[in-house]
C-alpha cells in the first residue's frame, strides 16, 4: 500500500485509490471569470475505495476493469494512483463523499457555480445514483433568482435542470431560452441537447 498519511479529508482513510485530481489550466466557456490562485491550482489529492468508486460511477467502473491498463494494476499491486485531470477539487470532494456514504460532509446549499460545477462533474463521471435528495435542496433556493430573460445563466440552468432531471424546471428555462434567443444557442461547452440549441422559433 502507498505509504501515504491518512486525512480526515479522505473518502476512505484505508483506501485502495489514489486520486490526483488537478484543477483546469484555463477557464471554461461556462465559468470565463473562475481562475484558480496559485495554491488552488496545486494538485490534491484523495484516498478512497476502488469498490464505492466502481459502484458508484460508470466512469471509474470502467478505468478500474481489469481488461485496463489501471485495473490491471490495481488487481497485480493492491493500489493504484489514478490522475483526474482539469477537475474542480472542490466540487469533486463532494461527490467522493457522497460516493462512499459519508453524507455528514455533504453541504445542504451551494452557490449557483458551485451547481453548475457539480453538474458537469456528475455527468462527466456518471454518478447520478448516488445524489438522492441533495440536487432537490441544492436547487430549491437558487430556483427564484434565476433571470426571466435569456442569457448564458439560462443555458446554464437548461443544462442544471437536465443533469439533476428537474423536468418542470427543465421545460420552464428550454422554452424561455427558444422563444427568446435570436441566434443559434451558445452551449458554453456543456452539453446542451441539440433540439434545444437549433434555430429558435
């Protein structure tokens, strides 16, 4: 095992997984003004377990099999140390916890970034299974800030509302967003359906 020091940061202490997770060397197209300081741009690193990993997430499921390169490690030396590269650590640190269970850590409310954050990384990752109740509160707060005319917060609550399958706000923002935009719908970068980006009626 990798003689690494445990934290109480750590998903599983006595984990089988390390994961090094760095943090996007540019700005996304959905958060243009999010630059990371030089200590946030550090890599972090998490301990955690192959097994909640696998069962929680398509993504890891499949990086852990042992037909790959690092499932085939994992099964010859009882460890592996996995890079997740251009991931937010912060929000990345709330799914691991809610992929192994520990929902003691899980925050009840988030900023609006932080959703659209969370979003991205729960459809990158596949691990819609493990969230239960916490897009629902997450959401519920942020709902009647968001604006009634159309721009990129709009898209961002189309591809919010899509992820965490709210369909009642799904089918408000989607229809304001095609009655009200003049052009082809800019998707900065998430991953937008097309019968909602096309032309506008």
């Amino acid at each position: 095992m990798n003689p690494e020091v445990n934290r109480a940061s750590d998903p599983d202490p006595n984990g089988d997984v390390i994961l090094v997770v760095s943090p996007p060397k540019q700005p996304r197209a959905y958060a243009p003004s999010r630059l990371y300081s030089d200590e946030e741009a550090g890599v972090v690193r998490y301990r955690a377990s192959s097994k909640h990993l696998s069962l929680a997430s398509q993504y890891f499921e499949k990086r852990l099999k042992k037909e790959w390169g690092e499932g085939e490690e994992l099964q010859k030396n009882g460890w592996i140390e996995m890079d997740v590269p251009d991931t937010d650590p912060e929000a990345f640190s709330i799914l691991l916890d809610l992929m192994h269970c520990r929902t003691q850590e899980v925050p009840i409310s988030v900023i609006f970034d932080e959703l659209v954050e969370l979003a991205v990384q729960v459809d990158y990752f596949k691990c819609h299974g493990v969230l239960g109740l916490y897009p629902a509160r997450w959401i519920e707060p942020l709902k009647a800030k968001r604006p009634n005319t159309y721009c990129d917060e709009t898209v961002k609550w189309i591809f919010v509302s899509g992820v965490f399958n709210d369909c009642e706000l799904y089918a408000s923002v989607t229809c304001l967003a095609i009655r009200q935009s003049k052009d082809f719908i800019n998707t900065l970068d998430l991953r937008i359906p097309l019968a909602v980006t096309g032309e506008p009626i």
